[in-house]
C-alpha cells in the first residue's frame, strides 16, 4: 500500500502517519504496565507520608513519585523484553505490544533500559542514595532473578515477592533517609499480600502458564491442594502483621478496627477458596486482594 500511494501520490499519505505514530506510543505506554505502576506509586506515596509525618516535605514526595514511577516503568518494560516469547504462548499475554511486534525487541530494551537508569539516577541525585540503593536491588532482584527462575522453579514467587515489597519501604527510606522496624513492617505487609494475590492469578491461568513452561505452583500441582493451602496460611500471617502500625503508634485505633475487618474479610474470602478452589473463588481471592491493599494503606495514612 505504501508503494501504491507513493506512485499514485494521493493525499491520503498525511492522516496515515499520526495513526501510526499514535500506535506507537500507544504500544510503547502498554509496555510500562500503567495500572501496576500506578499501585506501585500509590503504596511509595503511603510509605512517605506515614514516614514524613507532620513534616510532609511536597517536593521530596514528587521526586518520589516521579523516581518510582520510572523505576517501575522500566522494570515492567524489561521484564516483557525478556519474556517476549514466554507472553507469545499465553493468551493472556500474547496481545502485548511484542508478542504482536507493534515494537521492537531492540527498541523494547533499550526504553526499559533508558527509563531504569533514568529512574536510578533520579533517585540518586533527587531523593537519596539510600532509595537509589534499594530502587537497584528491585533490579536485581525482579529481572535478574526472579524472572529467569520462572521457568526454573515454583519458589520463583517466593523469590519474586522480595522485589515486590520494596515500594512502601523506599518510600518510608525517602522521608526519613534511613530504613527502621516502621519502615520494615510496611515491607513485611506488602511482602505477605502478594502470596494469596499471586496464588489466586496462578490458579485461574494455569493453563496459559503450563502453556509457556512457566513453573507456578498450580502446575506443578494441579489438584490445587497446596495452593488453596497456601492463600489461606499467607492470609493468616498477613492479618496480624496488619496490625503492627497501630502497635508501633504510625496509626491509630481507627486504622486498628478497619484492618481488622479488612483482613477478617478477605481471610473469609481465602477459607472459602481453600473450601472449593474454583476459578471463580479464585477471582474473588484475587478481587478481595486487590481492594485490601488500597483501602488499608489509605486508612494507615489518614489514621497516622
């Protein structure tokens, strides 16, 4: 077609290149997980105020936002360069921007790469070292061992979940340049969620991932006896871990009563997947997760 236009010279050519353009762009902020990164700024952002306290510093919290949400960017932009082919056998996936070659591996690599480094040096210059320190071991620990193990074992989720739960506790380490037992408690909350959450996906698509060779615990045992298991004990943990805020007095007795029904609520939710693990109560494990989270972050601040 390209040709054909050329040679006949129609004007139709112009309105074809912003389509295209816009593809592109389209393709290349699909790439950065915009919903993801989103929750990984919105659980940085808790992590600073409840570390700053009554001396918010706005500016610092911005140059926050703005390091993680790069570092984010570019970590979810590298780790879909290095599955590419992973994503192309999953139907799940197989519509993201490479499987579909709307970019290319080489420029897929060398945004994510841009963008990290971008955020690495923000973080540095902007915010602190010690973030910066902690923004490079999310790196290492997502992409450089996480990510391959995935295909190697199913104590890549465990592995995975370290990474995972650094958000809070870099933004706990922006306000107050240091990490402490505060700081390591929102860690820890972050770190125990992503079991039922990660569990609850793996169930409902573990086709897609015995499909890509991709060595989650409902392949390897597909009876779900294990797996409904372990989203019922990683919610146990995750309950009184939940509230250690108010023990250690960054919230208050109202934030106490909310997590408490918080996490009666979504542990209900996990007795009743380990009753029956169908994909259905797998969703509503995965559902009740993704408002958990939000919600007790949001009332741990304003209850600070």
């Amino acid at each position: 077609m390209i040709e054909e236009i050329e040679l006949t010279r129609e004007p139709v050519v112009a309105p074809l290149a912003p389509v295209a353009a816009r593809v592109r762009v389209a393709a290349y902020v699909e790439l950065t997980k915009p919903r993801i990164t989103l929750l990984v700024m919105l659980t940085t952002a808790a992590g600073y105020f409840l570390g700053a306290g009554r001396t918010l510093n706005y500016t610092g919290l911005l140059h926050t936002l703005a390091g993680t949400g790069l570092l984010s960017s570019g970590i979810a932009a590298l780790n879909q360069f290095m599955e590419r082919e992973l994503d192309g056998r999953m139907r799940r996936t197989m519509m993201r921007p490479l499987p579909m070659g709307r970019i290319t591996p080489r420029g897929a690599l060398i945004f994510g790469a841009a963008l990290t480094l971008s955020a690495e040096l923000y973080l540095l210059l902007l915010v602190n070292p010690l973030s910066a320190l902690l923004g490079a071991g999310v790196v290492i620990g997502y992409l450089g061992c996480y990510t391959p193990l995935k295909t190697r074992t199913s104590l890549s989720t465990l592995v995975g979940a370290f990474p995972g739960a650094v958000p809070p506790l870099l933004g706990w380490t922006a306000a107050t340049g240091h990490v402490s037992v505060e700081g390591l408690v929102l860690f820890a909350i972050l770190f125990l969620w992503q079991f039922p959450h990660f569990f609850a996906i793996a169930w409902m698509y573990r086709e897609d991932y015995a499909r890509a060779g991709i060595l989650m615990l409902p392949v390897i045992e597909t009876d779900g006896r294990l797996t409904k298991q372990q989203i019922v004990v990683w919610t146990l943990l995750l309950v009184p871990v939940s509230l250690a805020p108010a023990a250690l007095g960054l919230s208050g007795a109202i934030y106490f009563v909310g997590a408490l029904v918080l996490g009666a609520l979504f542990l209900l939710t996990s007795v009743a997947a380990f009753l029956t693990l169908s994909r259905r109560n797998a969703r509503r494990v995965l559902l009740a997760s993704v408002l958990y989270l939000p919600f007790l972050f949001g009332l741990m601040v304003l209850n600070q």
